[in-house]
C-alpha cells in the first residue's frame, strides 16, 4: 500500500532530546523523507517483530529458547545481545 492510500493520525510523542537529534539527522541525511515516515518505519518495524515473537510463543506453546539455541542464533544472525546489536 502506498503512503497516500494510507490514512494518517497525528499524534505527539515525547523524545530524549538525543534521540529527536539523531533521528533529525538521520532525516537529513536521507533515511527516511520525512521524521514522521521514519518514525512510522521504525514502529512498522517493531510492531511485525512482536508479532512474530508472539506467533514463536505459541508455537512454543510457552516454552523459553534455552540458553544454548539463543546464542546459536545470535551467532548466526551476527548480533550480540536480547537488543540485536550487530556483531563488528
């Protein structure tokens, strides 16, 4: 769906002001058109991870990944923590 077939809120959030810095400056430099477009991104973004982490649960039934398979998996993945840093 394109951004004008797309209905759209206006809402107001409040940012550390380092974060409102960076995500200008991101905005800046071409990231995103808009601070809103890349905001909009971001909790498109967050919102489909926690879909799928809800959707693992269930099929988990529950269960927590043992300590072993996630760090296989931040190993493949190439990240370093729960946050998802990548790995240099």
């Amino acid at each position: 769906m394109t951004e004008s077939a797309r209905e759209f809120v206006k809402l107001s959030v409040s940012l550390p002001r380092m974060a409102a810095e960076n995500l200008r400056a991101a905005v800046t430099a071409g990231a995103a058109s808009s601070v809103s477009a890349y905001v909009a991104a971001a909790i498109e973004d967050r919102l489909a991870r926690d879909r799928t982490l809800e959707r693992i649960s269930e099929l988990r039934d529950g269960r927590p990944f043992s300590a072993e398979a996630l760090a296989w998996a931040r190993s493949a993945l190439g990240v370093t923590g729960p946050g998802g840093q990548q790995a240099s």
